[in-house]
C-alpha cells in the first residue's frame, strides 16, 4: 500500500519535472559580477535554465536544512542530558535492585 502511494505521487511529480526541464533547456547567463557591462564575462555562468534553477534549489535545501540543525542544537542537547539522567537513574534502580530490600536480615529463616 505504501509502494503504491509512493508512485502515485512520485510519477507525477517526475513527469512536471521532466516537462519544466524540456521546456526550459534555453542557455542563460547568471552573471555575479554587479559592476560588469553587458557584454563583459568574468563572473558568469552559462547552462540551461532548469540546471540553474535546480542548483538553486538544491543549494537553498541545503541552507535550510543546515539552519534547522543549528537551531535545534539546544534541544539536541537536552535531550542527550535527560538520556543521560535516565541512564544514571536506571543504573541506581539496577543497583538497589541488586543489593536487595534494605534492612532485611542476610539469614535464612529455618521451621
């Protein structure tokens, strides 16, 4: 049932993908040099339209995803401390357990 939803919203979204890509193949100009003419090249990049814009999107997954994962250090964190408590805490439990009920007498009782 999950494979089956997986294709039916995969194939649809690799076929916009594949139209977007085929309908922009024209070679454009990205130029990062503000100050250049028109007809200067230093700092340009020539490649179809959809690699661009693809790059683009992939670079803007990646900054987002790193923003996130700086964000979300002090919750990283606390909860490494809390496991940590716990494991301490189940540690003491275990060795209580162990030791046996407190007060209780180390002989055997015979009748």
């Amino acid at each position: 049932m999950v494979r089956f939803l997986k294709l039916l919203i995969l194939v649809p979204v690799a076929v916009i993908i594949l139209a977007f890509a085929i309908a922009n193949r024209t070679i454009v100009s990205i130029s990062f040099d503000p100050f250049s003419s028109a007809d200067a090249s230093g700092a340009a990049i020539m490649a179809p339209m959809f690699v661009i814009l693809f790059l683009t999107l992939i670079v803007g997954v990646f900054i987002g995803g790193v923003a996130t994962w700086f964000t979300e250090g002090s919750s990283r964190r606390k909860a490494r401390v809390a496991r940590d408590e716990a494991e301490r805490w189940e540690d003491e439990a275990r060795r209580l357990r162990d030791q046996g009920p407190v007060g209780a007498p180390n002989r055997v009782m015979i009748r």
